[in-house]
C-alpha cells in the first residue's frame, strides 16, 4: 500500500514562455515548437543542455480528448525504442490557438520525425501543408500525469521531474493576477531565484490550485518561506 503522502493526479500547468519553430529533423511540412527557455524566471542561473530537445509541442490537426491521447501514447510506448514523456496541450500566441502535444525527455532531434509517424499510426494527425514561423512569447496549457510526494501543508514534491515543486494556494487566479501576484513575491524575495507557473489538480473531492516552483535549491525550509510569501502577497 502507498503511503498517505503519495499522490497520483491528473491536473493542469498554465505558464508563459518564448516559443519558436523548428524545421528540420521533423515531419515534413508540420508544426513543431521548441521553447527557447523554458524556464524562464530561472533560466539564466540553469545551464540546458542545447544538444537534446526539452520541451517540444507538436501541432495537431484537431482537438483530441485527452483520453485519445493517453490511448496513443500507451501504444506508441510499446513500439517506439526510445524513452519520452508526452501530454496534451494548447498553446496560444497572439489570438491563434494551436493543439499540441508536448513532448519532454526525447533523447535526441533525430526522434522527432520517426515519432510523428508512430503517433500518425496510432491515431493523431499533425498540422501539414502551409505553416507559419514563429519566434515568440506563447501561453501554454499542459494536461499532465503528477506523481507527487507531498512533504508538508500544500507543499509536494514532483517524484518524476528534478527540481519541480508544488505550493497549494486557496484560490485560482488567472494568468494576468497570477503573474502580478508572482511579481510581488519576487519583489520580496531575497533567496534563490525561481521560475513559476500556475496549475491545478483534483483530489480527495476538490480542486487544489497551486504554484508549480522551478528551481534547483529547493528544500523544505525554502518552500515554506516561499508559500508562506505567496499566502502573505494574496491577502
């Protein structure tokens, strides 16, 4: 049996971050993003490693239920070589909406085409034919799989993703007072820098909303002088 403090949800990540297409190594003629930093209230402090892809969305040519999406993924698994972490998405820029699927942990760029076409076989068409380019700020919505270690009140610990960390706050907020009450905490924090994005999951009968925390300082005492700040900046 699990301990108590075990958690394994389905929620959501909303964040914001520079976007642009690639164009080679992929389907020809599809809609492929990369963020360029895509952490980026923390990016500076984190040397990437640029040789690999880390977050990759995938433009598809319709709005799958995320249930199609997981069904596809579970048989892509089973025939594709090589390891990968996939979601549902939506990333917005301007006023143009795109379906994606987000695509972590491919090992190199030279998968990228080869799993286009495994996912085509399993049922999800991507955009082809005329694309645009971009290089730009997009908000991004992730549907995704948390499996969560929650070490105190409101505050977990994600056990699949290095330096991901989750502090549960009593409200939702959209994406503009999100990112002005985000603003006022940094304002007032004289620790480690840190990279933040809205979210949510459900469980135990009700919506948590909390701050997904990038950073690789993070530690018990750390979280809750930071959470213990965002309550403080809410009121």
């Amino acid at each position: 049996m699990k301990p108590k403090n075990d958690i394994e949800v389905f929620g959501t990540i909303t964040k914001k971050e520079p976007v642009y297409t690639i164009n080679e190594k992929i389907k020809p003629g599809s809609l492929v993003f990369e963020a360029l930093k895509p952490f980026p209230g923390y990016y500076h402090e984190t040397p990437f490693n640029n040789t690999k892809p880390l977050y990759m969305y995938l433009a598809l040519q319709e709005h799958y239920p995320l249930e199609n999406i997981i069904r596809a993924t579970e048989k892509v698994e089973k025939v594709f070589h090589e390891s990968f972490d996939a979601g549902k998405g939506f990333l917005q820029i301007y006023d143009q909406l795109y379906y994606v699927l987000r695509v972590r942990h491919l090992k190199n760029y030279d998968l990228l085409g080869e799993l286009q076409e495994v996912y085509e076989k399993n049922g999800l068409e991507f955009i082809t034919g005329k694309r645009k380019s971009y290089e730009d700020e997009a908000q991004i919505k992730v549907v995704k799989f948390f499996n969560l270690d929650c070490i105190d009140e409101g505050i977990y610990i994600d056990k699949n993703e290095e330096f991901h960390a989750y502090l549960e706050i009593p409200e939702h907020y959209n994406w503009t007072l999100f990112n002005e009450l985000t603003n006022r905490v940094k304002y007032n924090w004289e620790e480690s820098k840190f990279d933040a994005a809205a979210g949510s999951f459900y469980y135990g009968g009700k919506m948590h909303e909390f701050v997904r925390i990038y950073s690789n300082k993070i530690d018990l005492e750390y979280l809750q002088r930071l959470r213990k700040l965002y309550l403080d900046k809410m009121k």
